[in-house]
C-alpha cells in the first residue's frame, strides 16, 4: 500500500487537490479502484499534513431490481471509522429498461453522477473523489481521440459551479497493476459487478487496444500520458510550467 500512497501524495500535491477541513465525499462502487482509494485516503490522513473528513457513498443500480452486496464496504468503512452511506437508486432500471439503451455506459455515467453529487451535498461534504487511475487516464485520452475526433480527457481537478463541489481523483498517477496488487495485500473483499454490459463496453476495446500496443512496443501507454500532460489540457499541465512552456519539453 505505500507505493500506492506515494501516488496519491503525488497527485493531491502536484494538482492541489485537498485543502484543509475538507469533506470528502467518496464514490464507492465496491470495486478495487474505489476500495483502494478509500483506504488510500485514510491512511494519508495520518501523515500528509492536510486535516480533511471522509464519507463513503454507495450508489446501488439496482441491476435487474436486485439490491447489490455492499457488506465488504461496509466493513471497510468501520475498520476506518468512515461514515458509510449506502443509496438503493432505480439507474439499473432506467437505463436498461425503460431506455433500453443500445450503448448504455454514457447514460449509466451521467445518472451515477448526478445522483453522487446530490448525495455529497446532502452528506455535507465540499469534495467529491473518485477512483479513476493512471490507464483509466490513457484509455479515456485514446477514447476521446479515436472516437469523438478530439483531444482532451476528464480533469484531476474540477469545480463544478452548479453543485459548489471539486471533484478530484488522487490514484491518476497509479497504474492499475499497482492498485490491483495494493487491494490483495488489503484483503479487503471486491464486489463484483452484475451489471448487463460488463466487459462489452468501448472502454474495454480501448483496453485491449492498449495493452496490446504496449505489448509490441514497451513504453507506449507511458508516452501516451506524457503527451497528454505536455499539452496541458484539461487541467493536466505540470505545475512548474508556464502554459506556454509545455510544448518545450
């Protein structure tokens, strides 16, 4: 777990992502990315030198009208001391359902969101962090390129006027073989997803994608996230660099 904390440290620094008294409210899917980020965030506590709060929040899809297991969360949460919130919500329905949409991860996201920032505001909190990591980065860049023609990705960093909350995502320089090691050692049980379009999604072929570009040609996936922090886009510039000094490194 310290190299992952090491990334952490390193993100929340270089992105100014925490301040204190801070509350943070934390996406939990129940997931090793958002297990690992919570667990993350309780630990930094002790010595990063930043007085914040943390809630944890659970929105249940509800996939298929199935209420989803969250006990291993839950038991994360009390061996912490974090308060837990768990949200029974009708996503699962809406976006399968009554949508039935034919590419339904776009939908779900935006649900998901919007129900996680109203939870964060009713929870009290200022800060919502979520568990996307350092490949999650790379896909997402790829995805926006390939698919969508443009070059950009999501932010390590947002405020979202609407909602007066930031949204931060301190595990952006962890990879996810990282993450995945830090989880085991935690022994902390994954849910699993039960969602209907689990491993056939975009993201996934972008994975593939990747790992295979990576297998042929050591360095790729690294190359792709420095291009995207010397572009400097969407808040992803070096914090000792000028904008207009991005492209001379």
């Amino acid at each position: 777990m310290q190299r992952i904390l090491g990334y952490m440290r390193k993100a929340i620094q270089e992105f100014d992502m925490i301040k204190d008294g801070d509350r943070i409210a934390v996406g939990v899917s129940g997931g090793k990315d958002s297990l690992c980020l919570l667990a993350g965030l309780s630990l930094l506590r002790r010595f990063i030198g930043i007085d914040y709060s943390l809630t944890a929040i659970t929105l249940d899809p509800m996939f298929n009208g199935q209420p989803g297991g969250y006990d291993a969360v839950n038991q994360l949460c009390m061996a912490h001391g974090i308060e837990y919130r768990l949200i029974r919500t009708h996503i699962g329905e809406i976006v399968f359902d009554i949508r039935k949409e034919p590419n339904p991860c776009s939908l779900c996201a935006r649900l998901r969101r919007g129900a996680l920032h109203d939870a964060a505001k009713e929870a009290g909190c200022n800060v919502v962090a979520l568990g996307h990591h350092y490949n999650d980065v790379v896909e997402t860049f790829m995805m926006n390129l390939f698919i969508e023609g443009r070059v950009g990705c999501f932010s390590p960093k947002s405020y979202l006027s609407r909602k007066e909350l930031y949204m931060i995502r301190p595990l952006v320089f962890a990879p996810e073989t990282a993450i995945r090691s830090a989880v085991k050692r935690l022994e902390v049980e994954v849910v699993k997803s039960v969602c209907p379009a689990d491993g056939a999604t975009k993201r996934e072929e972008m994975k593939e994608f990747i790992k295979d570009m990576e297998y042929r040609d050591k360095g790729f996936t690294d190359r792709l996230f420095g291009a995207l922090r010397r572009s400097g886009v969407d808040g992803w510039g070096f914090k000792d660099k000028k904008a207009g000094e991005l492209g001379s490194e």
